[in-house]
C-alpha cells in the first residue's frame, strides 16, 4: 500500500488584534503568526474503497488529559481530504491517521494543522498536482489558520486569519508552552470578546510595529516586550486560573509571556535553549500548569517527510 507522511508545526500569534465582529460572525484580525516545532503528523495510505477514514494517537506523555478528537466526517482533517477530493474530481479513498503532539483546543491551531497537512498527504497520494494556490484556495474554506500551517515561518494574517503574507524575521526563538488540564472553545473566548466590548466595538487591528521591529532585528528581549494579544483579557475571564501561569513566568524573568490565540496554552519567551530548559522546570513545579512543553520556531509549514 502507498503511503505519504506529513509532518505540520503548530503556530502561535506573536500579536492577535481583533476587530469588532463581522456580519459573518467572523472577527477582522492583525496578527504575526509564528510556526513552532511542536509537530502532528499525518499519513495518509491508499484504500481499495473510496472512503476517507481517521484514527488518532497521541504522542508524547499522557501527564494531561486530551480532549476527544472526531474520528469521524467531522475530523477537519477528513474534511480537507474530501474537499481536495471534490475540487479535483478524484474518485480514490484514503485512511488518514494522525499522530497529534499539539495539544487539542489549546489555542495552537491543532485541528488546522491536521488539515493542512492532509490536503498536502493526499495531493501527494492522489498525484493531484494542486498548486500552492490552489492547496491555499481550499485551505482557506476549512478554517481561519488553514493557509497559514501550509505557509509556515513567520508570517502576517489579515482578513480573518486567512489572509497570509510574509514578513521579514530573523534568528530563532524559543518557547515554552504552559499547557492546561482541560481545552478552550475558540468560538466561546470570541463570544466572550463580543460580550467585553458589548457597550464601546475595538478599533480596526493593526500589528504594533514595535513587534515588526524586533523581528527584523531578530532581537527576543525586544519580541518578549512587543507581545500582544486582544483575546487574553477574555480567556482570562473564562479560566482566571491562567493568571496564576502569567505570574509565574514573570517571576521567573521570562522574556515575555502571552495567552497564546484564544488560549488556555500560555506561551513563554526564553533567552536561549538552556534558558527555556530551567523555564519549563519552574512552570511545572509551580503546578500552575498541567504540563510544560519547549519548543523553538519559526518552523516550516506543513511538508512531506
Ligand atoms: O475559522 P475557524 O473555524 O478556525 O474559527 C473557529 C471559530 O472562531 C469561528 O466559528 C468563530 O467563532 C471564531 N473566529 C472568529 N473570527 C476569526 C476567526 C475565528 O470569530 N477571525
């Protein structure tokens, strides 16, 4: 049986600025994403039917307990591949399984990594041929940060996310992500934005250029103080034990330290690897966290192995 194999990072926003909502019930966005080392892969093998199945595993330590990821048509993994299939007429199946490092409903866009890295796995065993605008096209219609897992690196988001250009970042940055026991709705911490700014609608977002300036330079202090994100203040709201993992990452004179997207992961800017190191030991034996994961970026997007 042919197989593929695609290996796909999970991202984090280096600022998330969040317009008021759209008549879609979309919010407009400004944000840097950054693609970091912390990676799902997914095989897809040839079937001898036309169906398009999944089967999860979970990689790594089993510290925190996972949130249930669809095995079924819902898996937007499935629904990539069946979209790749209706765009280009195919008539072949795959079975799809998908080996998941980054954590479900954390804020790290796991789910869309899985789809981005499907449409990739297919296209290569179906030998669609799709062209990255094409993938990007498709990418866009299964979610928000779809195009950007194909895309990688460090990258702006406009529109609703979907949007991606680059943008000029240097050196490697290293994080630790502070994990919680339990996920997030993304679509809960939006409705909760909504409700914050219920009386007085934010302004239309912009990327500070503080942050694009540090980038460029490749400086992490600089990063470490540019941090923002719009969403924080509600997904503090609804789990005000993430304070507690804030705190802790000041005190321990991180760089920086941010709700990462619409949360409960955490992320912490170190110095360098050593630094990150002693970081996700005092996360961890705070217990503010259920687990402490370091990773580095930026990390090409999606791509076969
Ligand atoms: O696009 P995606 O399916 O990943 O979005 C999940 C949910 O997050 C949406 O249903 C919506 O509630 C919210 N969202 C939003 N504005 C965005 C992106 C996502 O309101 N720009």
């Amino acid at each position: 049986m042919r197989t593929t194999t695609v290996r796909v990072p999970a991202k984090i926003n280096l600022c998330l600025g969040v317009g008021p909502r759209r008549d879609d019930g979309y919010h407009p966005l400004a944000t840097v994403y950054q693609a970091v080392d912390l990676c799902d892969e997914v095989r897809a093998t040839e079937v001898k039917d036309g169906a398009v199945t999944v089967s999860v595993q979970f990689a790594g330590d089993e510290r925190r307990e996972q949130a249930p990821v669809p095995t079924g048509p819902d898996n937007l993994a499935v629904k990539a591949a069946c979209a790749l299939r209706d765009a280009f007429g195919i008539e072949a199946g795959a079975g799809l399984a998908i080996r998941k490092a980054i954590p479900v409903m954390g804020g790290m866009a796991g789910g869309s990594a899985d789809a981005a890295a499907a449409l990739v796995a297919c296209d290569a065993l179906w030998g669609t041929k799709a062209t990255r605008g094409e993938l990007e096209e498709i990418a866009a219609t299964l979610g928000s940060d779809v195009p950007f897992l194909l895309h990688g690196g460090t990258a702006l988001g406009a529109g609703r996310g979907e949007e991606v250009s680059p943008v000029l970042a240097r050196g490697r940055f290293h994080w630790v992500f502070a994990i919680a026991d339990r996920g997030l709705s993304t679509a809960e911490v939006y409705a909760r934005y909504d409700e914050m700014h219920a009386e007085s609608p934010p302004p239309a977002p912009h990327v500070p250029q503080a942050l694009l300036t540090a980038l460029a330079a490749g400086d992490a202090a600089a990063l470490g103080n540019a941090l923002s994100n719009d969403l924080q203040k509600a997904s503090l709201d609804l789990r005000p034990e993430l304070s507690r993992v804030l705190e802790v990452a000041g005190e321990a004179d991180a760089l920086g330290a941010l709700v990462s997207g619409s949360g409960p992961t955490v992320m912490v800017l170190a110095e360098d690897p050593s630094h990150s190191e002693e970081l996700a030991g005092l996360l961890l034996r705070s217990g503010a966290c259920a687990d402490a994961v370091q990773a580095s970026g930026p990390e090409p997007g999606a791509h076969l192995i």
